[in-house]
C-alpha cells in the first residue's frame, strides 16, 4: 500500500526548519505500520536534512560552515538573476539533499534519538516550500 501527501512549509529566509512532526504525522495518517517514508522537496534552492535535534547550535554551525564553503555573491558565480543567493542557494541544495528516505516502524518513523528532519531553506528571503511525503508499506 501507498500513501502520499504534500505539504506546504513556509519559511522567513536562509536556515533550518524542523519538519519531524509534519513528516510523523502523515506517517501516521498513512495507516502503515512497517515500510518506508519517501520525502522529497520540490525545488532548486532548498533541501532537506537529517541533523541533530537536541542543540540548534549544531545547525547554526552547518549554517556557518555552508556560508564559508558557498559565500553569498561569489564572483565565481555568473548564475545571479535572483540575486546574489541565487547560484549559490543551488550549489548547498546540490551538497545536501533534495530528499531523504527513512524507515517506518511502529506507525513512525524509525529516527534516532537526536534525529530531527528539517527543511534547509537556502535563499534569504522567506518562500513557500512544496514537500511530498510517500509512505509505502503494510
């Protein structure tokens, strides 16, 4: 059995957003007790991640670290149509991940216990984010 639903997450710019609880629940109006959990996030310039949940000191250093290794208007970059975010918004969603696959056990998802879903928005400005969630599974 497959079950899918889109969700719409709204951000204020550039970091994480955790996303779990969104995830969990159509997990579990999915109605699958075992199986897996597909998302996927519908654009260039966001992704998503599996981080530590307990410290946002952990995402804030991944924020700095991305901000060292893909700067904000790079003259390397000729793709700036946007804005100086805009190449490197695609490079960091290149470097991470557009989706995430995870083990559904128990009618949840089997994450770790420091493990948090987020969305990784990567363009400054606030934007509206598309993200489908797929159960598969009994």
């Amino acid at each position: 059995m497959i079950a899918q639903q889109c969700l719409t997450i709204a951000t204020r710019g550039r970091g994480t957003y955790d996303i779990t609880r969104d995830v969990e629940q159509s997990v579990r109006k999915s109605g699958l007790a075992a199986g897996t959990c597909h998302i996927f996030v519908h654009h260039t310039s966001a992704s998503l991640v599996l981080c530590e949940n307990a410290d946002p000191m952990v995402r804030r250093d991944l924020e700095a670290f991305m901000a060292r290794l893909v700067p904000d208007g790079d003259p390397l970059f000729d793709h700036t149509q946007e804005g100086p975010d805009d190449m490197p918004a695609h490079v960091r969603a290149i470097l991470t991940k557009m989706d995430l696959t995870l083990p559904v056990s128990g009618r949840r998802c089997a994450l770790g216990t420091w493990q948090g879903i987020y969305l990784y928005e990567h363009r400054a400005h606030a934007q509206h984010r598309r993200v489908t969630v797929t159960v598969s599974g009994e």
